[in-house]
C-alpha cells in the first residue's frame, strides 16, 4: 500500500482528464493526525511554482497534505503558474480542513504549459473523496509519466513502518535524481526540522546517487509525513528508523533506475581507495553519466577502455579528480580487466539485466557507489516524440 502502509495516512489515485489518454493523474495524500514533515528539492536554477511554492509553505507550517499531479510540470509557466499551484494548494485545504501553506503541491510532465485548472480542481475535489487507507496504490498509479509500472517500498521496524511512493524514468540525475517520491511513517518525530536531519542524508545516499540521461529536473522532489510526537534521540530507536528510511528511498531509487526510459541493464558502480571521498563521488558519478559508457552497457560491451577516459576525466575542484592509472584497477562483474596500469586480457561475459563496474584507485580511502542505466535506442525514440 506504499504511503498508505504505516497506519494514519490516506490516500488516493483518480483520472482529472489532464491527460488525453484518460490514465490517472491526480494523487493525493493525507495524514490523518498531527504530522511533520520536510522536504528536499531540486538544485535546478530552473525550479518549477509548485517547488517555489511548496518552498514557502513549509516555511510557514508542517505538511499535512501533500498533491500530485500528472501530465503538466507547470514549469516555467511564471507568476501564473504560481498562482495556480497556490490555488491547487487551496482547493485540497478547503476540502480537508486545513490551511492552504500546510499542502505540499508537486507536479509532473511537460514543462511549459500551463495547468488545465477547470480538470485539475475537480479531480482534487474527486480524489478528496476518495482518500482512504487503501489507497495508496491508486495514488502511486496516478503520478507516473513515462514510467512503465508504479513503484512503492515499505519496510517495517519495531513498532513502526516507513511507506513511500516514487515515479521517474526519464530527466534523472542528481541533484535531484522528471522524480518525485513521498514518503510516509508513524514513527514519530518532533519536528520537521527533525524529520529534515534524518531525511536529508538518507536522500543523499539514494536518489542523489542515480542517473538516467544527466538531465536534472525542474520538479524533483522527495516529502516525508511523519506522525508528530517526542522523537527518540540518539538510541536504537532512531537509528532503526534511519536505516529503514534510508531503505525505503534505496529501494524506489533503485526501481527509478531499472525503469529508466528504454533501459534493459542496471549500472551498478563503485568507486574504493579515491584520494578522498568527494573524488570518488565525482569518479562516480562522471563513470554513471558517460554516454560512451552507457551505450557500451546496451550493446553488453565490456569496452573497459571508456571507463578509463571517464574515470580520469571526473570534474572535481576546478580540475579532474586524482587518478594514477598505473595503480588504477577496474573489474566488470567481477572478473578484472584492468590492474595496476596493463589489461589483463581476460574478457567477462556480460549479459541479464545488472553490471557491476568496479574502480580501485588505490590512492587513499575515499568510497562512493553510484546507480546507472543504460543508454537505448528507445531513450533516443522517446524523448525525440516526447511533445508530439
């Protein structure tokens, strides 16, 4: 049931006719009690109204609601399109008795246009109805754009549980990772300043570690709703719940990238013994964007070569990351194809749906993992009709 999961939230999924296929596309969620909340956002300069607005309102009070829209990102639409974020953000309040700054207002689609308002304020008074603790799977169907499927992770703890619900294929790369996620719990927590330094490194070691295409969206967005109460501090407790929301947002970042438009192989890289971490963050991450890379993962070419010239040419502190290739190894699946400066001539057989590209720099101690998909014909097919 993803968001729905954890007792005290609601949710549901409807079809407001935004889209001309007639699919879901308006989701909305609830807590039924007092909760807090955070959110994390897109570093995109280009950042969409409901990411300003939503911004704001969480400056001025706790989420207690959260809607989602499908088909339109009311991206780069200007003052207009605030205004209709902000009218999206009254019309769910006046609906659940509440007030409008404490509704968590996301969009996704097309960036441009602005949002049909005469189908979306009707569907958000229709899904207002239909919210209910088993909605929650109605609610993930309705975000997704060209996703191929929902995605939704739930992972339970000692007297709580974590649910959340994501969608993204396509414009994928930190920071953010087009990807929204929301997520919800019953573990309770003080504050959303609270719910922040837990949720940000969480974030950060999942949806900030994947790329699709190394695009960065204007509408990315990760919410946590949590039940407000005392928070436990610095026991067992509250390191149950990091680690099962971290969980959580491994396990929809994970799905994000083998639902990548046109993806059939997972990347999986790891990068050990950088000079530092924030050089093997930056080895990483070049590894996880490289088309050459990408399309060589497509084709199941192990062309270790171009995970070379990606690995020693990672931007890093107004250069390239440290790298010594005579001390550089690189293994595919485990089997070693590069060490300490000569290749090996071993040739792994790569094949089924996950790689993994190894790096050992042997230069110092710095570690960082990234998630990758490959790069298809039918990345390029999709995004070349994705207006038309």
């Amino acid at each position: 049931m993803s968001v729905t999961a954890a007792p005290g939230f609601a949710a549901a999924g409807v079809s407001a006719g935004i889209r001309p296929s007639g699919r879901p596309d308006v989701a909305l969620v609830r807590s039924l009690e007092p909760a807090v909340g955070c959110a994390m956002w897109t570093r995109n300069r280009v950042q969409a109204a409901p990411v300003t607005v939503s911004r704001r309102h969480l400056e001025l009070a706790e989420p207690q609601a959260v809607v989602v829209n499908a088909g339109v990102a009311n991206a780069a639409t200007g003052a207009p399109g605030e205004d209709d974020a902000r009218a999206t953000a009254a019309r769910v309040a006046e609906r659940l008795a509440l007030r409008p700054e404490e509704v968590v207002v996301l969009s996704t689609g097309v960036i441009g246009p602005r949002l049909p308002m005469e189908k979306l304020l009707p569907g958000v008074d229709l899904a207002a109805a239909e919210l209910s603790a088993t909605g929650g799977d109605a609610a993930a169907r309705a975000i997704l754009t060209t996703d191929a499927g929902p995605k939704t992770a739930v992972v339970s703890g000692d007297g709580f549980t974590v649910g959340g619900m994501a969608k993204g294929a396509g414009m994928i790369h930190p920071s953010l990772a087009t990807m929204l996620a929301v997520v919800t719990t019953d573990h309770t927590l003080a504050s959303g300043a609270e719910a922040g330094r837990l949720l940000r490194p969480a974030v950060e070691r999942s949806f900030n570690r994947i790329s699709v295409d190394g695009d960065c969206s204007t509408n990315d967005a990760v919410v946590l709703l949590a039940r407000r109460g005392e928070a436990a501090r610095g026991d067992a407790s509250e390191t149950a719940f990091a680690e099962a929301l971290e969980a959580v947002c491994r396990d929809l970042a994970r799905q994000i990238v083998a639902d990548g438009e046109g993806a059939t192989v997972v990347l999986e890289i790891g990068v050990a013994h950088a000079a530092s971490a924030e050089e093997a963050d930056a080895i990483a991450r070049r590894v996880a964007t490289s088309p050459l890379v990408k399309t060589a993962a497509f084709g199941r070419d192990p062309n270790w070569g171009r995970v070379l010239a990606a690995a020693g040419s990672a931007p890093w502190n107004g250069g390239f990351a440290r790298l010594d290739p005579e001390v550089l190894s690189v293994a595919f699946d485990g089997t070693l194809v590069f060490a300490h400066g000569c290749p090996t001539g071993r040739v792994p057989e790569l094949g089924g749906g996950a790689c993994r590209i190894e790096l050992d720099l042997g230069l110092g101690d710095g570690e960082a993992a990234y998630l990758a998909s490959d790069l298809s014909t039918d990345y390029v097919r999709l995004n070349a009709e994705y207006t038309t």
